[in-house]
C-alpha cells in the first residue's frame, strides 16, 4: 500500500465567523479535505501563540487560524490583536527553520462556507508541499 | 569616564535621603572580567561603588525583583524609592518598564551614566584567558586599557567590548534624575547586519544550527531570571497548571522554550544581551531577540524602550498593518 503524506492541520476558528462559516461549509454539504482538526475558540485574539508551538510539537503539521474580517470582530479589535501577534510568530519560526507555510491565518466570516472549503485546501497542499513537520515534535509522549 | 569620587558622592548624598530605601550599582568582585552588582541601604558603603567598563550587569533588573511581603496590620507599606545607576542600554530598560507600568516614575530615583562600552567576559578570556585576579578597565574613543590585578593590557575596543556596545545607539541614559558625567557622543550604529547575515542560510541550515544550540540547554532559567523584562510574579514556563512546555531537556521542550521566551520577547526586548551573557552553555539567545526586534521595526516602525509614553507593541494595533500572508 502506498502511502501518501497526510498533514495534519490544527485549526482556531473563532467562534462568531469562522466556525460558523465552517458549519455553513458543512451543512451545504462542500467537500473539504478532512485532514483539518478543528478547535473552536472565542475569538482569534484568544489564540496565544504557544498553542501553535504547542500544537507544532504535539504532532500537528501545520496551523490554521481563522477569524472574522477586520471590522468585524465580535469583540471589536481581536482579530487585530491576533493579526500582529501571529505575524511576528510567523517571523520567529521561519527564523529557526520552521517553513512559514506551516502558519497560516485566514479571515473568514459566518457567509464564507465556499471560502472557507478553499482555505482548507490551499492549506492542506501548502502543507503537503513542506512535508512532516519533524523539527520539534515531541519525541517521549508519555514521559 | 565618570569621576568615580563624584559617583560615590552623590550615591552617598541620595542614601541619605529619607524617601530612598536603597540604591543598586556596582562594585568592584573579588575575580573576573564582571564587576558584582551592589545593593546599597546605607550612606556608608557608599564608597565600595564604581564604574568602569567592568560594569556589564543591568541594574534595571534588579527594581521588580524586590520580595513584596504582606504589610501587617497597623503598619504603613513602604513606599520609599529604590535608587539605581543606569547605563544608556539598562535606561532603556526602565523606559519599557515604565510603558508596561511595572512602576510608576516617582517610584524610582534614576542615576544616569554615559557610557562608551562595557567588556564582554567571553571575549576578554579568549584574548587573555581566564584570570583569578581582580580586574580593573578603562576605556577611551580606541583603546580599552584592561588592568589585571596590575598587569595592564591595552587592545582596540572593537576587539573586546561587548556586541551591543559596538552598535549602540543610545550611549546616553534616556531617563535619568541625574546624569553622572558628560554626555558622550554616539559613536556606533544599528544595521542589523548579523541579522541578514542569518537569513542567507536555508530553513534546513536554520534548524540544523538550532538543533545544535537548542539541544545544549540545561534549562537552567537563567535567561529569564535575568532578563529586566521578565518580571511576572509567576512564568508560563514554570508554572504547573497548564504545563506549557515540560521539564525535560530535550530539543522539542527547549525550542518550545526558547520560541516563548522570545515570543514573549517581540516589542518589549531592549537589548541588553544580559540573557547571553549569562548563558553557561553559550547559546546565542539574542539572535532570536535581534530578529524580532528587526521585524518589529521594519513591519511596525516600533522601538521598545525609547519612549515611556509609548503603547507596548502588543497591546495595541494599527488597522493598516501589513497582512500579506492571510487569505
């Protein structure tokens, strides 16, 4: 049997937008790639960037971020908070070798299920491209 | 240089004050290329004080650090100023303390020192190596004159003091209540060029050398211990509830480790290299903190450390600021 790479994607959708524009992907029955796993959060400022290294070493081979248009934060300015905060993140990995495709961050609202099928596959094939993320994996999972 | 009788002279004349607790600076250690830091609480001692370019600790590390024990009851807290001699790097310490209201300005009495550069202990004891004598230095707009226990070394600056001394751009304190000293002139620039030096290599290269420093750390925690921006009462990377990042040393914890403390680090990092001087197994910390602060720069046109007025990086935003990765 041959075996193709299959990323992992660990994805922060916010709650307001982005998860519900995943819900509308899904129940308009779109196809996206089921290689993403997805974690509901409230909001994308709500994401520390230690759940992407968390993530990162815990086995995920890429990191999706999703949250509402700038503008349109339920809670007004998140997503700007976020936008800084994982644009500065993306630098530091590429810095230690990290291929910056591996973070990725998308605003989608709660009337993009269609866009939100794209993200995912853009993501997916991004991933697929870099290949495992083998550089800080967690080696002993039960220490 | 600073007259070290006028620096004793007024260290003396602001213990005496009745609204300062103590004073911290330096004085002379008993070896070594480092001067030891001196807490200071009586008139008296006033006279153990020196600076030359010995003096590479940042006092500003010091101020948060103070153990707060509950008052009892009937008693007044104590809200006497504590006093602390600065450089031009650790002034920028306070200004970022001050914009993160670690304290408020009234809190501190701030002694400021212009200085020409600092030695960097790893490369004084590659050029004359280890001594267990104590170390006297001097430093002029060439030479530094290195005095160990007599025998005096003269050699170009360029080729001891410190990283960030040869591209210091803020010789003199930004803050300070009293300046020990004239003002010198700037004599270095920032171009970031170790920093572009770094991004020639591949993301394989990258991570190879990482791998490779990364692996080395003891975690130890010296790095947080000494950073003057790491003053939280309790840390992410310690504290067991979540358990963020384990305590084992291997590579994934370690790098877990230091992309925090980096992380932590973007917009707030004044650069005072004191996490890689410390550092027993030699990583080089501050290239992670030199990329950052380079990014900060050139995306939010953002210095840490200059402006006490300023919003900290991260706690604000700007709804033009660049997106070119999102989809």
């Amino acid at each position: 049997m041959s075996e193709e790479f299959e990323p992992n994607i660990v994805a922060f959708l916010c709650n307001w937008c982005s998860y519900a524009g995943a819900d509308l992907a899904g129940t308009s029955r779109t196809h996206y790639l089921p290689n993403v796993k997805i974690i509901r959060v409230m909001c994308s400022g709500r994401v520390n960037p230690l759940f992407l290294v968390n993530a990162l070493q815990q086995g995920a081979d890429g990191v999706l971020i999703s949250g509402c248009h700038p503008g349109d934060c339920h809670y007004l300015e998140g997503n700007f908070f976020a936008r800084r905060r994982f644009m500065l993140m993306r630098k530091l990995l590429e810095h230690v070798g990290v291929d910056p495709a591996r973070v990725n961050m998308s605003w989608v609202s709660a009337s993009e299920g269609a866009k939100f099928k794209d993200v995912v596959d853009e993501v997916v094939t991004k991933v697929k491209e870099v290949g495992p993320m083998d550089q800080f994996r967690r080696r002993q999972i039960n220490w | 240089m600073v007259d070290e009788k006028k620096l004793q002279d007024k260290a003396r004349e602001t213990l005496s004050r009745d609204d300062v607790r103590r004073l911290i600076g330096w004085k002379r250690s008993t070896y070594g290329y480092e001067a030891a830091p001196a807490v200071l609480t009586d008139a008296s001692e006033a006279d153990q004080l020196i600076f030359d370019p010995t003096c590479v600790q940042n006092p500003a590390s010091f101020i948060s650090l103070e153990e707060k024990k509950p008052v009892p009851r009937g008693q007044e807290p104590d809200t006497r100023k504590i006093a602390v001699m600065v450089k031009g790097c650790d002034s920028r310490a306070i200004v970022q303390q001050l914009v993160e209201k670690a304290y408020n300005r009234d809190d501190v009495v701030v002694l400021g020192i212009p200085c020409i550069g600092v030695i960097d202990r790893r490369k004084a004891e590659k050029l004359f190596g280890e001594t267990g004598k104590q170390v006297k230095a001097k430093v002029d707009k060439e030479k530094v004159a290195v005095d160990i226990g007599g025998d005096v070394k003269t050699v170009d600056r360029k080729d001891i003091l410190m990283d960030k001394c040869l591209r210091c751009r803020y010789p003199n304190p930004l803050v300070s209540d009293f300046l020990l000293g004239d003002e010198v002139e700037k004599w270095a620039d920032d171009d970031f060029a170790d920093v572009d030096e770094f991004e020639k290599m591949t993301p394989e290269e990258k991570w190879k050398h990482w791998d490779e420093q990364l692996s080395k750390c003891i975690r130890c925690y010296s790095c947080k211990s000494v950073c003057p921006m790491c003053y939280c009462v309790e840390c992410v990377v310690t504290q067991q509830k979540p358990q963020w990042t384990r305590r084992s040393t291997d590579i994934s914890e370690n790098a877990a480790y230091h992309l925090q403390r980096a992380w932590h680090l973007a917009g707030r990092c004044i650069e005072c290299m004191e996490c890689q001087r410390v550092c027993p197994v030699d990583i080089p910390i501050m290239e992670l903190n030199r990329k950052m602060t380079r990014e900060v720069k050139e995306m939010f046109d953002y210095e840490p450390g200059v402006d006490a007025e300023a919003e900290p990086l991260l706690a604000s935003y700007n709804p033009q600021d660049p997106e070119d990765y999102i989809m």
